[in-house]
C-alpha cells in the first residue's frame, strides 16, 4: 500500500537545488577512508551493458534523480563496522540531516531479528522449534482446519516461511487512525485490515512468506514470557548487544519522534503523519539504525563462526543459517555457498526502504535504510558499489549482451500493459513508448517511478539495467497482446 501525493516537477527541482546550494557538506566533504569515497561516487546498475560505457553516479545525483531526501549507511568489513554515516535530510524541506543516529523503520527487517529471540528463548529450553504452537499459544489459539490434519505449524516453520500461513504483508496505519491489537490483527477483525491469519496450505509443503505468521509468533512469545513485546525484544536481543536506540514501540513515542526520518512518496513529498503506524511489531515494527542493524548482523555472524556470542551459541546460529525451505533460513533470506553465503533481509513499505546484507565466513557486509518509496534503486546501486570496494564475492555487477531490434520489432511493443491491481484497488499498468532507438518502460499506479530503458535479449524477451526481466507474447501481426514482468502477467489493454 503506498500513499501518494502530487508536487510538480518544478518544485521538486526547487527543492533539490535548495538541498545541493544550503547543505553541501553531506556530500563534499569526502571521508576520510578512501575506500568509502570510492563507494560514494561509484555507484552502479546491477547489470552492464556489454559493448557500452560504464555507468557510474555519486549517491547525490541518485538521490536526486529517485526524490531520495535521506539515508543512512552501515559498512561491515572484518567483522567490525569500518564506517557509518548518513545524507541528506530526515524530512524534505527542513535542516535536520541524517546521522548514524538517526531512526529509520526497518520494516521487514523486523522478522529477522524477531526470530532471534524465538531462538534464544528455544536455546534456553523455554520452547521447542518443532512443536505444534498451539502448545504454546494461551491468549489465542490457530484455529483447526483440514490442512492440518497431518502437519502442524511449527516455529520452525514459522520462521521458514513455510508454515502454511497466509497474509503476506501489512499495509500500515496513520497517526490518528483507530490502530488494532495484536487479537483483532490475528482474527482480522476491525480496525485491522487484513483478513483473519489462518493456515492456507499444508504446514511445510512450501516457501510462502507470510507476515501474518510473524504475528502468530508474536503472540506465543508474549505468552510464553508473560511480557509486552516491545519489552521482551528489549531483554532478549536489543539491549544485550547494546542496539540502545532501537525499539519496537508503535506508534513511536512521543519523546523520541524527533530522532526518526519522516517516510516520502515517490515525488520527494512527506506522507501523511509522517511514516507509518506498525501494531504488526514482530512483523514490522522495528525502529532502528543501520549501525545497530549492522551490530546484530555481526553478532549472528561472530556465533556462526564459532565465537561466543551475546545471543546465541554457534550451534543455533549454524541452524539459522542452514536452508530449511528454500530460500529460507530461521529468520533470515539465504543465498550462495562457502565464501558465498550470505544472509539478508529487506523492507518495504510506504515511505521507507532498507536492506540489509552479511558474508559471515568473511565478516564483510552493509545495511543500507533510506526514507522514500523510489529508494530501492539507489539501495541497489549503493550496494553494488559496496560489493566491488570491500570484494564481496557475490552482489556485484553482472554483464550482459543486446541486441539491435528493427523499427517494427520495436513498434509492435508500444502500448499500455494492465497488471494486477495494487492492494489498495489502484489500476497498476506498464507503458511501453518508443524514443529513437530505444523502447522504454514505465510503471504506473504503484507510486512515482521513472522511465527505465528496456534492453533486448530477442525479439520477445528484454531486462532493466536493474535485473527485472520481461517478456512479450505477439500476435500474428508481430504486435505484442500480452507481457509478464518477472512473474507478473499482464495484457494490452
């Protein structure tokens, strides 16, 4: 669900010439490593394109270009954070820059580090990984049904994503709106508006990410300590590795809202109340910094490697960090082997990005969080750059070769594309225009997003510079009737 509102493109340009002219020292005074000054001015697309230039960009030119006001960067590399620090503003149109202190929403990221404290608690005896939760559950109850007839939902799978629960995701609340417990989000009842966290498919049979299971996890381990949650997280995870401004308070408290960045729209505009209202703590109810993201990152890390660990011991952290329903771990995202491994997490949701990233048989890795919905460009790109200075052996830039299509190939893929709605009902389209030699592609209805140029593989089959893929079925006149964007299907309208 993303809110949006309208400024003109001369304003927005008023307000990025009002950025660079009053607050220049954010990006012209260089760090003083070298190898972080390389990062910032060599930012770059996932994807190459072989035969042409090499693209390269500072973070302020793609903070421009993507209506970015903030972010904030963590850098691991040796199992230690060699620097941080943060750009721009906390909200468009004040003076109030971004620190390494300053709160982000980590959203998503949240599940991750939730699951740490399911994983303390399990290592201490208190709870079993492989135990139907109801076993646990005393306030509420999962309730029954055909699916579970063989298999139960467990922790395990809860934090696997393959638990068989539904609700992918949650939309947000607004200062000021009606915000729902924790036992009308489980049963779906009103203010919430999700529909009731029920089992969908047979506990275990596939990866189905859900943060609706994060809400049942929530639940079982407030029952399970008799504690808030906010206060649990605080116990278990946050203070003993000493992330001291992050907490899963929602709404924000009072006190504290002058430390956070304010969400954006894709025009750079400030969203309503400021940033989203997350009662789905578990799921998403972080607020946090890069730096002590960054801290929780290499504590997972120092446990897997064998080193003693304030959370939790190399045994856990090896199991947390072993594919048990692909390409899920306990808690965290899981890709590549050996050297290669790497955890990850990210989060979305109206008016913040983030990511986070960990090598941990190389101790390298980043968290980068920013406070805007065009921002997950510039994470990409900002990454990709760490990659390459701190040699990531994963992550970097990939190459890859087009070719030239004739001026009817091209033609015959102009025109508007119907997507499925968003889930707030909003029409969502992809318009294919010509410019020359170029066929370019624009996504309408999920916020502001930018023209973003269509490279050919063949006739049918193109990619962005950012890796997603598309392709189109024609009929027999060579005119394009119907395209899928990734997994996504839609057709001409």
């Amino acid at each position: 669900m993303i809110f949006k509102m309208t400024l003109s493109h001369a304003f927005l340009l008023c307000c990025f010439a009002f950025w660079a002219a009053e607050i220049p020292k954010s990006f012209a005074q260089s760090p003083a490593d070298p190898r972080v000054a390389r990062v910032l001015q060599g930012l770059r697309p996932p994807i190459a394109i072989k035969g042409r230039p090499a693209v390269r960009w500072t973070i302020a030119e793609r903070m421009a270009a993507n209506n970015v006001p903030g972010v904030s960067i963590a850098i691991i590399d040796g199992g230690r954070i060699v620097w941080a620090g943060g750009f721009g503003f906390e909200e468009a149109g004040t003076r109030e820059s971004v620190t390494p202190s300053t709160l982000f929403e980590a959203q998503s990221i949240s599940k991750a580090v939730t699951a740490t404290a399911t994983l303390v608690l399990a290592d201490s005896g208190r709870l079993s990984l492989n135990k139907d939760v109801n076993t646990y559950l005393k306030s509420w109850r999962l309730p029954d049904n055909q699916l579970q007839v063989q298999e139960k939902v467990t922790l395990r799978r809860i934090l696997s994503h393959s638990a068989g629960l539904n609700v992918g995701s949650f939309g947000g609340y607004r200062l000021g709106d009606a915000i729902p417990s924790l036992l009308q989000i489980l049963n779906g009842e009103k203010p919430a508006d999700n529909v009731p966290i029920r089992v969908e498919a047979v506990p275990g049979s596939v990866s189905r990410y859900s943060g609706g299971a994060a809400e049942v996890e929530q639940q079982l381990l407030e029952d399970v300590t008799g504690e808030p949650f906010p206060l649990l997280m605080k116990r278990l995870v946050l203070e003993p590795i000493g992330m001291t401004l992050s907490t899963y308070e929602q709404p924000l408290p009072e006190a504290r809202r002058k430390e956070a960045a304010s969400g954006h729209d894709g025009e750079g505009a400030v969203v309503s109340g400021k940033w989203p209202v997350e009662p789905e703590l578990a799921a998403g109810g972080l607020w946090t910094t890069p730096t002590e993201l960054a801290r929780w990152a290499i504590e997972i890390t120092k446990a897997w490697s064998g080193r003693p660990s304030q959370l939790i011991p190399t045994k856990t952290a090896k199991e947390m960090l072993t594919v048990q329903k692909d390409p899920f771990g306990l808690g965290v995202e899981l890709q590549g082997t050996g050297r290669a491994l790497n955890f990850f997490h990210g989060g979305s949701i109206w008016g913040f990005r983030a990511f986070l990233v960990m090598f941990p048989a190389l101790g390298k890795g980043a968290v980068v969080m920013a406070n805007a919905d065009r921002a997950d460009a510039l994470i990409d790109e900002l990454t990709m750059s760490i990659a390459v200075e701190y040699q990531w052996p994963a992550r970097t830039q990939s190459e890859r070769t087009v070719v030239t299509l004739t001026s009817m190939q091209m033609e015959g893929l102009v025109g508007t594309f119907s997507l499925p709605p968003a889930p707030s009902g909003t029409p969502v389209t992809f318009e294919v225009s010509r410019q020359g030699g170029q066929l370019l592609g624009e996504l309408k209805g999920l916020g502001s997003y930018p023209k973003t140029e269509l490279y050919a593989v063949s006739a049918n089959s193109f990619f962005t510079d950012n890796g997603i893929s598309f392709v189109f079925t024609r009929d027999t006149s060579g005119r394009a009737v119907k395209m899928q964007m990734g997994e996504i299907e839609g057709s001409r309208k």
